[in-house]
C-alpha cells in the first residue's frame, strides 16, 4: 500500500469488492484488444512481405473474396464485444443497484470550491475525509453547493457526479483497512487540483475507537516532519471531543495538568494519561482497575478512591454540575488520552469559548470548535 503524500502507482490498490469485479472485466477487456491489435498487426506484416512485388515483376493473383473468411472476422469479433456488453452490463448493475444492507448506513457528501463535507450516518463531521469500516456496505449521496464535482476513489473504483440541485449516489463495501486516495474527477475551476483528501478504511475494532474518539494515527505536519511523534485529537463531535471541552470547562485541568516548560507549579492530582484499564494503588491499600464504573465514581464520589500519594482534595461532581451524559463524554476523553494529550494547568490553557456549563446543563454545544488545547 502506497503512502497517502506519495505518488500513486499506475495500478491502484484493490480496497473494495466492487473493485476486485471491475478489473476483471478490465484486464479481460484489455488482454481480448492487445491480442486482436497484435494479430492485426503480425497479419499486416505477413502481407507485406508475402505479397511485396517480386524480382520478376510479376502481378499477383486477383482474389474477389472469399465469404468464409467474412463470417469468421464477422462473427468471432462480434462474439468477444457481446461478452463485453453482457460482462458489462453486469458489472454496471452491481455499481448502481445499491443494496438494502448499504442503504442503512448512509453518508452524506456535499462538494464546495474546493473541498469536500462528509456527515457520516451519525452525525459526525469530516473535511476532505470519510472513514469506514472495512467489511460493512454503505452508502454515500452526495449533492454541490457550487458547480458540479466528481467523488472518485481510485482504490475502490468508483466514482459519480456531485450535482448542484440533485442528489446522485454510490454505494461501497471496503474490504482492506488502510488510508486511501480520494480526488474530485471532475475540472470545477482554479483549485480543481487541490480538491483532493483521503478515505480512512479501518477494522471494526478500530472503527468503533474512531467514533468513540479514542483511535489515533499519525499524520504529516511540522511537528513530524521534525522527528516529534504527533497524533489527531478527538474526532470532532465525538463523546471524547465534547469530554475534552468540559474537562477545560469544569477546570479539570486546575489539578489534572501536564507541567509546562515555563511553569514550575506541580500538579496537584495524579495523570489521567494512558490511565483506562490499568491498575490503580488507593490511599486505603486496595488496588482496582481504572474501568468506565472506577471513572464515573471517581467523578461523583472522590473520596471513595484516592490514588495513593495524593490529597483527598478533588470536589464531587453531582447531577447539577455534570450530567449522566457528561459523565459519559468525559469518560470517553479519558479513555483517549495518551502520553503527552493532557493539558497545561487551566491558567496556561484557555477556557473554551461558553464559560463554564450550568447546573443540567447536559452536553454542550459551544458555537465554536474545540480550544483551549495545548500551546
């Protein structure tokens, strides 16, 4: 599999079912040609030299026809294109008949100048990007805010027209996980060449980490292109991403802090980095595992479990503070963080914007993305 900066091979990946059927019918259709080119071809040479005018300067024999050799170079060329046709046809029923199990899962595509707008079948966004779920049909409808586009993925061989005004639909089943090519296939303007992203094909393992907000995977920016491992944050719209904003919003990070390089203040309660499932030492001698139930009572009810080493200091969170749901989307962001994730102390990391929830607030919704993340 090719690198997603990298240049593509002239022979793409096979990523999806239908792609395995299309090149079938495409090598086939390609090996019938060069085979009939070259028999063409040897044949024309043969009488170039069979038939050239002799030394003698003799004429050679007149031939009227011959209506035996007309049916053969009639009927064998007509036989291989109608094996074209049929072979075809299916193949082109199988991209455009989309199946029940696909239509149950859709996605929602919308093309602008110059970038792409994905809603995946619960609600979460992307840009210039969709991820899947390797072995599961989906469907994708998509619609231009603009001009029309095209959605092409080479890897899965599948490409239609984004129409303004009009809702055109594909439907894929990915079968190989891994970061492929996506590209509009259609010239829409100046930026045309920059409308590019890439189709994100993950386990099912791995899937259901990505839409809990959990799943990390390096990607290609300044901090990596200078040997510095960096990971994507939260998925936006994910329980961890709304967890992360009350964690800034409940000042979490007032005690939950990474130390600064220009901040000597020490934290003043334990790193919840790569904290999910490990074993945890309590104050009273008992040792428990860090799991969803540990976490949410650690949340509610501090003093029932405090990590050996530490003050008894942390507040109860009580339904007027946080609600079962906030419970759950911080739990999530928890269970996200890895080394170096944690935030500054809130003094170093802003509040995002909304201030703190209200009591029964529920989740937020803050008018803007995510901030108050690292410097």
């Amino acid at each position: 599999m090719f690198g997603f900066m990298e240049t593509p091979p002239i022979y793409p990946d096979q990523a999806s079912k239908f792609a395995v059927e299309y090149d079938y019918l495409f090598w086939y259709m390609s090996a019938v040609v060069a085979v009939g080119g070259a028999a063409v071809y040897a044949l024309l040479i043969y009488c170039c030299f069979r038939f050239a005018k002799s030394p003698a300067n003799t004429r050679p024999q007149r031939i009227l026809g011959s209506n035996k050799l007309e049916i053969i170079w009639t009927v064998i060329p007509l036989l291989f294109f109608l094996s074209f046709f049929v072979w075809g046809a299916r193949v082109w029923d199988t991209a455009i008949g989309i199946p029940p199990e696909a239509a149950r899962r859709e996605y929602f595509v919308v093309g602008k100048q110059w970038m792409w707008k994905v809603q995946d079948p619960d609600g979460l966004r992307q840009i210039n990007e969709i991820t899947l779920e390797a072995g599961v049909p989906v469907k994708v409808t998509g619609t231009s805010e603009d001009v029309i586009h095209d959605f092409g993925i080479p890897a899965f061989r599948s490409k239609f027209d984004v129409v303004p005004g009009r809702y055109t639909a594909a439907w894929y089943e990915p079968t190989r996980p891994g970061t492929y090519h996506l590209f509009c296939d259609q010239y829409c303007g100046q930026g045309h060449s920059q409308m590019v992203g890439k189709v994100n094909v993950l386990s099912g393992a791995d899937y259901q980490e990505w839409k809990n907000g959990t799943y990390r995977t390096p990607f290609v920016n300044a901090a990596a292109m200078a040997g510095k491992a960096t990971t994507k944050g939260p998925l936006d719209g994910s329980p961890a991403w709304r967890g992360r904003l009350l964690f800034h919003k409940l000042q979490c990070n007032g005690c939950h802090f990474t130390q600064s390089p220009d901040d000597p203040t020490p934290p003043k309660a334990p790193s919840l980095e790569n904290l999910w499932m490990t074993k945890r030492e309590l104050s009273d001698g008992r040792t428990v595992t860090a799991s969803d139930e540990y976490l949410r009572t650690a949340i509610r009810n501090p003093t029932e479990h405090v990590r050996s080493g530490w003050k008894a200091i942390m507040p109860a969170f009580h339904t007027g503070l946080a609600t079962e749901l906030d419970i759950i989307d911080l739990t999530a962001y928890i269970r996200s963080l890895k080394p170096g994730d944690l935030p500054y102390r809130n003094e170093k990391s802003p509040t995002p914007i909304g201030g703190a929830p209200k009591a029964s607030q529920g989740n937020p919704n803050p008018p803007a993305g995510p901030d108050g993340g690292k410097k």
